[in-house]
C-alpha cells in the first residue's frame, strides 16, 4: 500500500494508547485515526496531544484565516478556549513553500505539538479538515462537555491526485434555501472538495436575480404547477401548485463568500442554447416562434431554445454581464447540451445564418452559438465550461468539455488539447437510485451503488500519459427532477459524495473498497452529529441464489462486516442469526436485516420472495445478447425464482433488449406436465420502455408435436403489463417463447422516432 500505513497496525496493541482522564473520572481515548478521503501517507506514533485552555494557537500571516477557522470550530464546539499567551504546547500553521503541491499539507502530532505546515491557505485549510476528524463528533454537534480533548500523535503527508474535485446542485428543477447551500458547502469542503457547480438557470425555473431583466424574477422563476409522480406514471397530473423562487445577488454574493472562506469555488451555469424555456417564457423573443410559452410543469428536453439573433446574443451578454460581478473564479459554465434543432430547422433566420456563417448544418449552428459565447465570456477574463455537446459541430477554441454521456466526449477533446472534467452518468450522476430495495425513494430511473462511484477512475485508458494531463478532475451531479426538499438532496449525495472524494483526491494504490467501508462508518457518525439525512445502505441486505450440486441455497451478505446478519424463511421477524447459505427447498420468503447486539435493525428490511416453479434452476437460451447496461442478472435471472422490482427496471432481474426481437429456449431436463406459462414486462413509456402487444409461444410435445399460440399482453396502459397462457396438464421439455419489440416509438411521445425498449421479467411455469 505505498507509504500509507494502515492505523491498526500500530493500534491494535492497546499499550500503545495513551488513556487521559476527564474531570469526571472517565478515560478518553483519542479517536482512531479514520480519515476519508484517505491520505498519501500515514504514520501512527505513541503518544496524544491534548487541546485544552492551555494550548497556544500560531500561524503565519498566510494562515491567518485558516488558523481563526479552526479556533472558531473548537471554541464554538466546546468549552475549551485556545490561550493567547505563549505556553510550551501550541498548535501552529506554518508555510513551507518547498512542499509541491499548492493544495498538499503536512500534519504533524507529538505529544507537545499539532504542526501543519502547506504551501497555500488551500493545503492549510486540508490540513484542518484532517486534523477535524482525529476529534470527537460531539464537535460536529458543538456538544464536546471535557475540558480537553486528546488527539492521536501521527504524520501525515498529504496531497490530491487532481487539481478539480467537485459536487453540483440542480437548484432549477426544485429550489434550496440559502441555509441549504451553504450547509452543502460545508459537508464537500469537509471532503476536500473545491468546486460548487451550482445550476441555476432550467426549463422548469431561472434562480438568479438579473437586475436588467425583471421578468426573469417576476415569471421566469416560476411555474405554475409541477408533475406528480414519475415521468413514466400515465397520464401525467399536477399538484396545481405555484412553485419556484430565486436568489439575490446580495444572497449569491453571501454564498460565494461563504464557500470562498472554506476554499471551494462557485462555478455558475447559465444553460443556453437549450434548457431556456423559462427564460423564453419572460421574454418570448428570445425564441424563435415569438409566440408566448410558459414555464415548464414537467420534466424532460424541451423544443424551446434560444434563437441565435443579435437581439438574443444581447440579452445573454447582458446576463453575462451581471453574473461575472458575482462570481469570482475562472470559469463560466453555459450548458450547451440536449438542445434539440427542431425551431433552428424551421426557423428563417437560423436557416439564413446558416447560410451566411457557411455553416454546415444546425450543429455547425450551435458551435457558432457556442464560440461567440465563449468570445465574449473570455473578454470578461473568463473561461467556459460547456457539457460534452460542445462538441458537435466543432468545439470553441478555450472551452473546457464536462463529459456527461460517458467518457467519450473527454478522449476527444483531450486528444484536440482541451481540458476536461469527468462526470459521466455511469459512476457520477447522483439523482440515479443507489439501491434495488423497493423502499427507496423514487428516483429518474439508473443504478448507482456506492461501490461503483469509488471504482471510478477519472483518466479514460484511451489517453495517452501526455493526453491524461488535460483530465482535470471529476464531478458528482445532482439532478433534482424527483428531488423536492434538502433532506433528500442529502439522501441522495451522501455517501457516494464522500466515496468520490476519495475518487479524485487519493492515490489509486491507496485505494481499497473494505478499508474505505470501515472509514466510511465512522465518518457516519461525523453525518450524524451534522444532521445529515445520509443514506445508510453499507447497513443494507442484499440475497444471491446459487444453484450448486448439493441444490439451490440463497447466500446473504452486507456491505459494512462489522455487525450481524439476521434473518427468517417464513416472512417473519428476522431473529436468527444468519451463519451459512440457506437451502432452497421449497417457495419461501425470506427476511433479513443487519442488526446490532440486541437484534434491532441498522438498515432497511431485506425482504425476497422466492417462488419455486418448475423452471427454476433449469436451461434457458436466449437469441439475443440484452443490452450491457441491463444484464446484471444474466439470462439465468428469467428463471431464479425472483420477481424484478415492482416499480423500476434497472435492478438485477429485469433484462433490457433496445430494438430487437427476442426468442427464448427454456428447457425443462425432461417432459414435465406444466398448467401454465406468465411473465411481465415493464411498460415505462416515458422512459422509452414499450410492453410488446402480443407474444408467441411453442411447446414442444411427445412424439414431435408442438402446441403454438399468441396471446395478447394485458394491462398495456399500466406501468406493469402482463401475460399469462394456461394448460391443462400439458406434458412438454421445450418451451419457445418469441417476443417481438414493439418498435418505433410514436410521434409526440417521449424517444419518438426511437426504437422502444423491451424489458422482461421472471418467467413462470407452474
């Protein structure tokens, strides 16, 4: 593992622990060094130092702020006061300026002092985070009752792998409140995160006041109801609800100097061409058609965009104008994606702007739209940041690309020597479900576990070391269609915030999933102390059925190994505890929980119905490979026995097939009299998923004779639909079963002029 030097090592011998005695007579251990993200490099010494009304606090002038920051956090959380007379133990933050890094630090304890020595105010500041959590997280709470508190003596050398590290906030979908932000900025500045990308202008909302442009507050700021349910809930409904709001400049001027004090950068985004319907709403000559539109109800890619005339590059530069006087750093971000062409096509002026540019088409339009954008921006001394549609049609000179639709808009523009940012949808979009439990909250739809943001690595194989210079660094997205209140926000960012941090500041050699799980569960208790709504899935159930020679068993396991697995077979409260695979030998619904000394819960109830039919355990064909991204289960998941989840697609026993008719082959080892054939398949319109309307079936009978059928699918309006053939005692071994894809998708739907979805489940035979 590098210089990194795992505490335990050195801990695990308890003579080695230095116990101080509180004025009540208790003993206080110092906390064990769990630091997240992980450092460089660690070493654990003998001995603690002990803060309390005799520590003297020093610092270079460069450290100023950092050094008052961590006087205010100790005495605002205890009732100990640092002295300002000069004593023989003292805490100190001092420059060194040969250290490499601007961001990196160097944190020393011995028992009669804490040193942290950093290159910039930036590694300072990462020292003090360090330096946080080697104490109590009644500190967190500012419920810290000793007059003193011990800290473990260590070193510890420190710096990021990238130099970008940041999390984002849709505020346009759903609004925060400034405490929200702020607060939000506290929690990524604990994990050494220094950028906010804080989306503020959407369809469905524009959130930052523009003084030159009234209507952006008085009626681009809200709408006048919003959706209920999903997007692929049919037909849509709407709470009725006026909704929206929007921030001052002298509250954006409070926030980003709030952020700038805990070293994170405001990046602002200012969507256009596309995500403007608000926008046009205020001031419909911002389009193309002129005519009056309304702030957007509900979610998705609208055709409202801003036209490209002069009267439009004026209003934008306008609001460029105003927006670089609140914020302070490099970067402007300006959108640039899911922008559909539809009013450029049928519009005569883009249509003759075309033409005059010598353009090439409507893409070649909004690289125009782009670079004159991205003109201007720079002569305010700023640089933009554009998601990876950018690109089409050829990218702006000094732009900086965020690729979204995986990595491949990075490889391309840093093989062209542009800097990038990394936040594709497979291991960085934070409003996708972390869970395959029914009880989570809804969510837009994906799978995002924990573990698969913290294998994220940053740098694309494709680039060469030279290439790989211009990956900046990566981002955590946090899209809030389905997200209406901070508690969920919360929810959702954490903890997969905390395992990218890791992600873009740690050493890949550092790295270990199991090491990061058990840091992870002490700083939970960092999250508990703030307030924060976390989701607490390391605590989760998950359940795999293995078809081995002895027969089938179902093997549970948890992420966090600290605690007890507890479950039951009959649906009952899970009392025993769970030692060995469980034989399978009949249908049975089993119940577990990750529970602690007095079996009571950590986590949600894990809960699998198991159903024995008759074609669990046996060979299943299919002609068609389902596509990567919805193949978790494998063609064995068809027929485990285990039903999908009710409400999404995207756990393990659901199959995706994009465009393609299927056949399946089920055979049964012998002929087996069966009394009836069902499954179900998804039928999530708005998500592009389209039950097919009918599906054929062939049983291979005695002596060569087939018995073939079609049978319409029922409930074709729902998001569930249905099939089911009966028999009576029919005797096959072979069963063929063709599913055709329902095709292209109709005009006025969501993906229309797109091949649909097929999604199917668990295959009955009974």
């Amino acid at each position: 593992m590098g210089l990194f030097r795992r505490t335990t090592q050195v801990l695990a011998c308890t003579t080695l622990i230095l116990l101080q005695t509180a004025c009540n007579g208790e003993k206080i251990k110092p906390i064990t060094p769990s630091i997240v993200p992980v450092p460089e490099a660690l070493t654990v010494n003998n001995g603690v130092f002990s803060i309390d009304n005799s520590t003297f606090l020093s610092y270079d002038d460069e450290f100023k702020s950092v050094a008052l920051f961590f006087k205010d956090y100790i005495e605002s959380s205890s009732s100990i006061k640092l002295s300002d007379s000069k004593t023989e133990k003292k805490i100190s933050f001092q420059l060194d300026t040969s250290l490499k890094n601007e961001e990196g630090y160097q944190l020393s304890i011995t028992p009669n002092s804490i040193l942290i020595k950093a290159k910039s105010s930036k590694g300072a500041f990462y020292g003090f985070q360090s330096l946080r959590q080697l104490l109590p997280s009644d500190f967190e709470s500012k419920k810290y009752k000793n007059s003193f508190v011990p800290v473990q003596c260590l070193e510890i050398s420190d710096a990021p792998q990238f130099s970008y590290r940041g999390m984002h906030l849709d505020v346009g979908r759903h609004f925060y409140s400034v405490k929200f932000i702020k607060k939000f900025i506290d929690l990524i500045s604990q994990l050494k995160m220094n950028t906010f990308h804080w989306h503020l202008t959407e369809d469905q909302g524009w959130r930052i006041e523009i003084k030159k442009y009234p209507k952006l507050q008085e009626v681009a700021a809200y709408r006048k109801e919003t959706l209920v349910g999903h997007y692929s809930d049919l037909p849509h409904q709407f709470d009725g609800k006026k909704y929206g709001g929007y921030y001052t400049q002298e509250q954006i001027k409070d926030i980003v100097a709030y952020a700038e004090k805990r070293h994170v950068n405001v990046i602002p985004e200012i969507e256009m061409p596309g995500h403007s319907q608000a926008a046009i709403a205020a001031y419909p000559e911002l389009g193309c058609t002129g005519k009056q539109i309304e702030v957007a109800t509900k979610w998705g890619i609208f055709e409202e965009v801003y036209c490209p005339k002069e009267s439009t590059f004026q209003f934008l530069e306008d609001v460029i104008d105003e927006v670089v006087e609140l914020f302070p750093g490099k970067y402007i971000h300006i959108g640039g994606d899911e922008a559909p062409k539809t009013r450029w096509k049928n519009c005569n002026h883009c249509q003759k702007l075309i033409k005059e540019k010598g353009l090439k088409d409507e893409h070649g339009l909004q690289s125009y739209f782009i670079s004159r954008m991205e003109k201007y921006i720079n002569s305010k001394g700023k640089q933009i940041i554009g998601w990876d549609e950018i690109l089409e049609g050829g990218l702006a000179p000094n732009a900086t690309v965020m690729s979204w639709r995986g990595i491949n808009g990075a490889v391309e523009a840093a093989k062209e020597h542009h800097d990038v940012i990394l936040t594709p949808t497979s291991h960085c979009y934070f409003d996708y479900y972390q869970s395959d439990n029914e009880k989570e909250p809804i969510a837009i739809g994906g799978y995002l576990p924990l573990e698969k943001v913290y294998s994220f690595n940053p740098i694309p194989k494709e680039l060469t070391e030279g290439e790989s210079k211009y990956v900046l660094g990566a981002q955590g997205n946090v899209w809030t269609e389905y997200i209406t209140n901070q508690e969920k926000v919360e929810y959702m960012a954490f903890p997969r915030a905390i395992a990218l941090s890791e992600v873009v500041w740690s050493s890949s050699k550092n790295k270990n999933y199991k090491d990061f799980i058990q840091r992870l569960e002490q700083f939970q208790k960092r999250l508990d102390a703030l307030g924060v709504n976390y989701a607490n899935h390391i605590y989760e159930v998950k359940g795999k059925l293995n078809n081995t020679e002895g027969g089938l068993t179902y093997e549970l396991h948890s992420t966090s190994t600290s605690k007890s697995i507890y479950y039951s077979i009959d649906g009952s409260q899970p009392t025993l505890l769970y030692k060995q695979p469980i034989y399978v030998d009949k249908t049975m619904t089993i119940k577990a929980m990750v529970g602690d000394d007095e079996k009571r819960a950590l986590g949600y109830e894990f809960e699998e119905q198991i159903n024995l039919h008759k074609a669990v355990g046996k060979k299943i064909t299919i002609d068609k490979e389902p596509h990567a991204a919805y193949n978790k289960g494998g063609k064995k998941a068809l027929i485990n026995g285990i039903s999908g989840n009710n409400k999404r697609y995207g756990d393990k026993e659901w199959l995706g097939f994009w465009g393609e008719d299927i056949t399946i082959t089920i055979d049964l080892g012998k002929p087996t009299k069966i009394n009836s054939i069902s499954t179900r398949f998804h039928n999530g319109n708005g998500q592009w998923i389209y039950a097919p309307k009918e599906i054929g079936m062939e049983l291979k009978l005695k002596g060569g004779r087939t018995h073939a059928s079609i049978g319409r699918v029922k409930d074709r309006q729902s998001l569930i639909s249905n099939y089911q053939k009966t028999f009576e005692d029919m005797e096959c071994q072979f069963i063929e079963i063709t599913i055709p894809n329902y095709g292209i998708i109709q005009k006025g739907k969501q993906g229309a002029g797109n091949k649909a979805w097929t999604f199917i489940d668990e295959i009955i035979i009974e």
